[in-house]
C-alpha cells in the first residue's frame, strides 16, 4: 500500500531536471498530458508487485517513462526504410522512390510562395491545372489533361461525369480489385453509373460489347488487369475494336490503365504493356493512369483523353475535392520534364532500377557481399554469406507475370533465429525490409539505392541483440 503513497503527483515531477529540459522544446499540455499517463501506467503496475519503491525511485521511473513517450511521438512513425526486397514499386513501402529533381523542385516552390492559381502574363486568376497539361500533351499526344488526387479519384471522376444515372458496358474478365481495395464495381456505384457486365470471366468478344448497346449506354470501359493474368483459354477484347465500336455507335471509350508507362520499356523485356501514347493514338477517349507507379512520380491521378470530355470533368464539382495541392504538381512536373529527355531512365528510380542490365546488377550486388563480407565475417552467428541469382518484381500491379532476373546477396544465420533478425532489422532506423526464403535472409540489389554500407552495419547490430 506505501508505494501507492509514494507515486509522485504531476506537479512534483513537472520539476524534476530533465522534464523542465524537455518543457524548453515542448508545449507543457502535452507534457502534462504524458506525466498523467505514466502516473497511471506506474498506479497499475504497482498493484501487482509486492516490492517496496521509494518515492526518489519511483519519481525516477516516471521521468524515464515521460522521456520515453516524448521521444515516441517526436520521432513520428513514418520513418525511411531500405528496400532489398526486389520489388520495385512496393505499395506498403510507398510505392515510387522520387527523383532528385522532383525533390529539389519541391523545395525550391513550396517553401516560398508560388504561381499556383496566378497567371504571371495576365495577372489574373490562373488555374493549377495548366502547369502540368502542356507537358503530359506534349508526351502523350492527347489533346487535353488533368491531373486528380491518385488514379482512383481519376475513375471515380470520370465515370461520374461521363456516365452518372447511365450505364457502363465492361467485361466481366476486368472487373478487377487492386491494391488498398479499389475494386472497379464499387468505384461504379460510388460514381453513380450502372455497371453492365458482358461476357464471362475468361472470355468476352466485341459482339457482347456491340448487344449491350442501347440508348442508356454512356461509356465502354475498360481496365488493365494490371495484377493478375488469365492465362490458357481466355480472349479479351482487343482495344482497337472497343474503340471501333466505340466511334460506330457513339460510345465514348474510358481506360483504366493503372501503371501507365511513358518510356517504352521494350529493350529491357518489359514489352507486353502498351504506353499512354499508344493508347491515345489508338484513339481511347479517355485514359487514367497513377503517378506513382511506372511513371515514378509522386501520388497522383492523371487524366489524358479528348478535350470535350476532360472540360467536362474539369467543371464537375468532385473535382474539387479530389484536386491536388502544390507539392504533387511541383513533384510532377519535375518528373514529367525528365520524359522529355533521351534518357530518362538517368534521373527516375523506379526506371533506373527497371532497366539495370544483369552486368550492372551483379557488380551492385558484388559490391553488396564485399561490404556485409567484409563487416560481418567473423560473426560467431553468420553461416554463410553468398552471392545469388534471385526473382524480383516490377510491382505497383505492373506485369503481374513477369520475372525480373535479379541479383542478390544470401546471408545464412546460426544459432539465431531468422525472423528475429528480420524483425530487428525492420525495428531499426532505417528499417530494412528483407526477403526470407528457405531459411535464409534475401537482399536484393535491385532495390538498394547506395544503401550496402548501412544494411552491413544495421545487420551487425541486430545480431548484438
Ligand atoms: C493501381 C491501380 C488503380 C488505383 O490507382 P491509385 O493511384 O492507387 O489510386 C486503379 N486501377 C488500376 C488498374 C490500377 O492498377
């Protein structure tokens, strides 16, 4: 009962040295707010112990659970990670890393003032629109552009402008669900359009389009099932007949393209998905695609397609809400003006590591093993260290059946358990996110960004405990 007694009430910890220190950075609400918290943390610990504690020692432990807490919510959660996973558009990892341009661009516009909605020529109201559209024109040949909060808001938008209270004819083999629950039925309901199934699952052909026309149909739409593949006996329709059909009857066409890439990535294997220009000049009225995925850039919905349609999405009201701030237009535009480059696979990551030939891969993943070799090789827990072949991934929902050959270093533990090295290895800072298999810890270069000397060392600690 005497150590109830003993707990130091808020004002008497409020004056101790190192709580009136952390009161020189922060506000003293918050502070009080966890003395409370450690006051009762302490109450409640105490009922179950029988130990005696002096009121200098219990004071003590409030302090250090203050100090503790403090520092939790001043270091935030969302922290720096190094991806040796192999995938490069990792959704839980914050899919595209950016480009340095986009970063400096960001900073050199938003920590000042900027044009964002003034026209510098005029002196008048300007729209944020416009800095972004000349450039995805310019790279897509589409004849207008708008860019939306992330390429689900880009769909919504759409099919609420173009086919609210009308129906929207899709086959069935595409009523795709994609990472963090986008699923294509439910964006139809929300938007308010009727979805008209045709086809079946494996196979649909344009005469199930064509028989589902009536005067209620407002759109033909399609996406890119971009994260999986149905493979042997199915048939989709190809693009160019839904656009066919499409200027026939009327009907404008509206694709989903998810990833969208801007840079052919033929030369690197990566053939089998078309780019945006393709997709305009095949003559899809309507495209979207992420910024964040193939295009490397920040978050983002971008919207290309006829003019008509897209000052029509412009003028709905949903635009609004789903429209973008400064920092993703800043970020975007530096991204996009890369495109406009010979190489643009120099300056943007996710294409950097997307086009590194397997030379260049096993240099990096030789540079890899010499470093953690070097570090970690007389470690009492260390088995074996090799260099291996591996698989990695495009990711972001890109060329869902599609192996990258990669190249990586395979470190064998002994006397230690395997997840318990990985899981200090995400607890660190930065964390690192591995690949287990067969027992063994995967790092794959691929992903590593100047990153090989960090990983030996966060390696090394994790195996002190
Ligand atoms: C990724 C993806 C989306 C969602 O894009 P976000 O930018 O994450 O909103 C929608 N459709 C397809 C086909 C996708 O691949």
């Amino acid at each position: 009962m005497s150590n109830l007694r003993n707990i130091p009430g808020v004002d008497e910890v409020l004056l101790q040295d190192e709580i009136q220190q952390i009161l020189l950075t922060y506000n003293r609400e918050f502070v009080v707010k966890k003395i409370r918290e450690s006051i009762n943390e302490l109450r409640n610990e105490l009922q179950r112990t029988e130990t005696q504690h002096d009121k200098e020692a219990l004071t003590n432990i409030v302090v250090l659970k203050v100090t503790n807490k403090v520092r939790e919510k001043a270091e935030g959660t969302l922290k720096r990670v190094i991806n040796a996973t192999g995938v490069v558009l990792h959704t839980n990892l914050g899919r595209a890393p950016l480009d340095t341009e986009a970063i400096t661009n960001l900073v050199a516009l938003t920590t000042g003032y900027n044009n964002l909605e003034l026209d510098l020529t005029t002196g008048e109201r300007g729209s944020r629109y416009d800095h972004v559209e000349d450039l995805l024109l310019e790279l897509t040949g589409a004849e207008a552009a708008l860019v939306v909060n992330n390429n689900a808001a880009a769909v919504l938008l759409g099919l609420n402008t173009l086919a609210k209270n009308k129906e929207v004819i899709v086959s069935r083999g595409q009523l795709v669900e994609v990472g963090g629950a986008f699923r294509i039925p439910d964006v139809m309901r929300q938007s308010g359009a009727n979805l008209i199934e045709v086809g079946t699952t494996n196979k649909t052909y344009i005469s199930d389009f064509n028989n589902a026309v009536n005067e209620e149909t407002a759109l033909f739409f399609t996406a890119h099932t971009s994260n999986y593949k149905i493979v042997g006996f199915s048939e989709e329709v190809d693009l160019k007949d839904l656009v066919d059909l499409g200027k026939k009857s009327g009907i404008a066409v509206m694709q989903d393209l998810g990833s969208g890439i801007m840079y052919k990535l033929d030369n690197w294997g990566l053939a089998e998905e078309p780019t945006v220009k393709e997709c305009v000049e095949a003559g899809v009225d309507i495209i979207t695609f992420s910024g964040d995925k193939l295009l490397g850039g920040p978050q983002a919905g971008i919207i290309v397609g006829k003019k008509e349609l897209v000052q029509k999405m412009k003028k709905n009201q949903l635009t609004r809400a789903l429209r973008v701030d400064k920092l993703t237009i800043a970020m975007l535009e530096a991204t996009l003006k890369e495109y406009l480059k010979k190489t643009p696979q120099e300056n943007i990551p996710v294409l950097r590591m997307l086009t590194y030939n397997e030379d260049d891969l096993k240099l990096k993943a030789e540079a890899l093993y010499e470093v953690i070799q070097k570090r970690l090789r007389n470690n009492q827990y260390i088995a074996k260290i090799n260099i291996v072949e591996l698989e990695d991934m495009v990711g972001g929902g890109a060329y869902p059946t599609y192996k990258l050959t990669g190249w990586g270093v395979e470190i064998e533990f002994k006397e230690i358990h395997l997840e318990k090295i990985a899981k200090r290895l995400r607890m660190r800072e930065p964390a690192i996110i591995t690949r287990r298999q067969d027992g063994k810890l995967l790092l794959s270069a691929r992903t590593i960004l100047n990153e090989e000397k960090e990983i030996a060392e966060a390696i090394s600690k994790a195996l002190q405990g």
